[in-house]
C-alpha cells in the first residue's frame, strides 16, 4: 500500500522494484489481488499490464488503520496509544512538534475536530 500510496498508481513489477527486501513477484501479485478482494485497491488494464491504484485516500486510510491499532493493541484508549507513541526511550520530538501536539491536545479539551 506504501508504494501505491506514494506513487499513485503502480503495477506488480513497479510495486516489486519498490520494496526493501521483496518477497517473490508472485508473492506481490497474490497480495495485490488479496488487497483488491478487500476493496482496498482497485486495478485498470493498460498495455496489457494490470495498473494498481488505492481505493480509500491515504488520510483516511491513516485513521481507519490507526483506530484499528488502538483498538487492538491499546484496548480503545488514544491516551495508552499516545503514551507509547511518546516513550521517552524512543520518542526525540523537537520543539516544534511538540507545540503542535501540545495544540492539538488543547483543541482536543475545546472539543475541536479541526
């Protein structure tokens, strides 16, 4: 989904070519076909070749698969999910970022989806 998201549109052979330590081309195509019984791809016929493209924007993709995450690992709770995210071991956020997190907690407390 990565490569599509980032290239567009993709075939197997341009998804293969995309991906650090690829699996098999029939590997990918199984997948992409498994990705497209799910909805969450899409093909067209071009030249002969099958051209993938995502379905679903990737912001919304984002937050249906970030929901599924906090809902599995976290047991529904966004502030275990965000402890995590901001372990100290592992999180170096710069200052700008942390203003913004600290942004959108206050919209947050405001009741702002924006």
């Amino acid at each position: 989904m990565d490569v599509l998201y980032r290239k567009g549109s993709a075939t197997a052979a341009e998804v293969l070519e995309n991906i650090p330590q690829p699996p098999s081309y029939s590997a990918v195509r199984a997948l992409l076909r498994i990705l497209e019984q799910k909805g969450h791809i899409k093909h067209e016929e071009s030249e002969g070749k099958y051209v993938f493209m995502p379905t679903v924007p990737a912001d919304k993709a984002k937050r249906s698969a970030m929901r599924h995450v906090v809902q599995t690992f976290f047991g529904g709770s966004a502030e275990q999910a965000v402890a995590a995210l901001l372990d100290a071991s592992s999180a170096k956020l710069s200052d700008s970022e942390l203003d913004r997190l600290q942004e959108l907690i206050e919209r947050a407390r405001k009741g702002d989806k924006k």
